[in-house]
C-alpha cells in the first residue's frame, strides 16, 4: 500500500519553473525541447544550488541540465513514484 500524497500544492506551470533557470539552462532546455525533453521540476536541496529537472517521454529518462547549461543524464536525483 502506497501513503497517501502529502504533496498538497498544484504542480507549478512550467513558465513559472523556467523563472529559476539561468541563461545557459535556458538556453539549453530551449534545444532539449526540440528532441522531446520537458521540464518536469526544480529540486531545492538545502545549502545547495537548485536542480533542474527534464524528462524524455519517448525513452523514459530523466535527467539534470547543470548550471553550465550541459545535459546529465548520470545524475542521481531520488525520485518518488
């Protein structure tokens, strides 16, 4: 059995979470968006710089464009189901 969702606040519109990327995340997401990518979320870890992260609908992936702009696909960012 699954606990219930404690996550009581709407998902944010993506406009809202592209407000926190920087130029390079930008402009990076911008060509990510041609192959498919979207923006899913922005993790805000504490005493840490914000994660940005996208997802691939096609293969099922997800993954952090960096603050260099630069796409990795490695990261290990914990996700819930």
């Amino acid at each position: 059995m699954h606990p219930k969702e404690r996550r009581l606040h709407a998902q944010r519109p993506p406009a809202l979470l592209k407000r926190e990327l920087n130029d390079a995340q930008c402009f990076a997401l911008t060509g990510l968006e041609r192959f498919g990518w979207e923006l899913k979320f922005i993790r805000h870890p504490l005493f840490q710089d914000p994660v940005a992260v996208v997802f691939d609908a096609e293969r099922g992936v997800y993954a952090v464009i960096e603050r260099d702009g630069s796409l990795n696909e490695r990261a290990t960012v914990a996700l819930r189901h």
